[in-house]
C-alpha cells in the first residue's frame, strides 16, 4: 500500500577546506548555506552537514553517503572549485554523478563575474545523482558567504529589478522532476519557477 505522506526534504551541506577541517579557522561555508535555506525554503526540511578536507576520495564517499545512505534529495558544496591544485570538488562531483546539468555552474559563473573578473576561474558545476530508487541534485557553490548568496539568490539593481537570476529558482522543479519532494519557497528571497502544469494550488487557509 502506498503512502499518502510525502517523504520530508532531506538536504546535504558540505564544506570542503583543509584548513577549516583541521581546525585552522572556523568554517564559514556551512552557517552560510543555513542561513540563506532557512530564509529561503518554507517547506519543511532537515540538514545533513558534513565539514571534510579537499581530498578527491574523501569528497566522492561523502557525496555517495549524503545521496545513498542518508537519502538526500539535494546537496550543497562549498569550496574547492578554483584552479589551484588541491581544489578537486568539481571532479569528485562529475565522478559520482550519473547526469550532468552545466546550466548552473555557468549561471553562478555570469552572476560572479558582474563582480570579479576572476569569476572565470571558478569551475562549479552541478549533477544529478541516481540510484535504482532514489536520486539527488549536487550542486557546488563558491566559497565565500557573500558569492554563496549571490549565487543562490540572484543579483537585483536599486530599484529591484533583477540583474541576473539565482540557481535555486530552478532547484524545486529539478527535484520535482527527479521525484523528490515539493519544495515551496519565499518569493521575497527566492522566487521558484514551475511551468504551470507543475504547479500545486496553495494549501487552504
């Protein structure tokens, strides 16, 4: 017999640093990430965080586990994603990924670079990870809280026009169409898009 509960959104979050890791400094990615879902997402959800060190194997078991075993429907990354040699987190994504979605690394990039010139360096990218029954969007982010914002939310002018739009308007109908669960979200802080035929009318008052 089939439930008519739907499973809860499960999200994973890892930083990635070697020095964070190991207790050098105190990680920022992760409060950073929290921060901006708790304000962002109004369904129900719980968190799965992980705080590793840029290790390619390290990186590709956790990424299995948040997907496999602790049953994520998303994962968030942090850190990583530049050109130096210890930044691996692109490569560990792609490895474990059985679909590549590009689209958002190279939304995150155009966003990055209406600040920095070295948005260009970034490599984030993002995948879908599936298994017999059960899949998961992984995403790398950038490192720092402000781009992890940026990023996420998209970039609005004085006047509240939107500049560039955020990644995460397109999370919840990706989630949706690798049968995750229906992520509703604050329009004031990120307004998700579905075609219309996706969308659920709103619960009664």
């Amino acid at each position: 017999m089939t439930s008519n509960v739907e499973a809860m959104l499960v999200i994973g979050l890892v930083s990635v640093s070697d020095r964070a890791s190991g207790g050098v400094y105190q990680d920022q990615g992760i409060p950073a990430l929290q921060d901006w879902l708790a304000r962002a997402i109004t369904t129900p959800y719980s968190v799965e965080t992980r705080l590793i060190a840029d290790e390619r194997a390290q990186i590709e078991a956790t990424l299995v586990e948040l997907v496999d075993t602790a049953r994520c429907h998303l994962v968030l990354t942090t850190g990583g994603t530049g050109p130096a040699r210890r930044d691996v987190t692109p490569e560990a994504t792609v490895a474990v990924g059985t679909k590549e979605m590009p689209g958002f690394g190279e939304q995150m990039r155009q966003i990055s670079l209406h600040f920095v010139p070295t948005a260009i360096l970034s490599r984030q990218t993002a995948v879908i990870r599936e298994t017999l029954d059960h899949a998961a969007l992984i995403m790398n982010l950038p490192g720092q809280p402000k781009a992890i914002a940026e990023t996420l939310g998209g970039l609005k002018d004085a006047d509240g026009n939107t500049v560039a739009g955020g990644i995460f308007a397109a999370v919840p109908y990706c989630i949706d169409l690798i049968g995750g669960p229906y992520m509703e979200t604050d329009p004031v802080v990120c307004k998700a898009f579905r075609p219309k035929s996706a969308l659920r009318p709103a619960p009664a008052a």
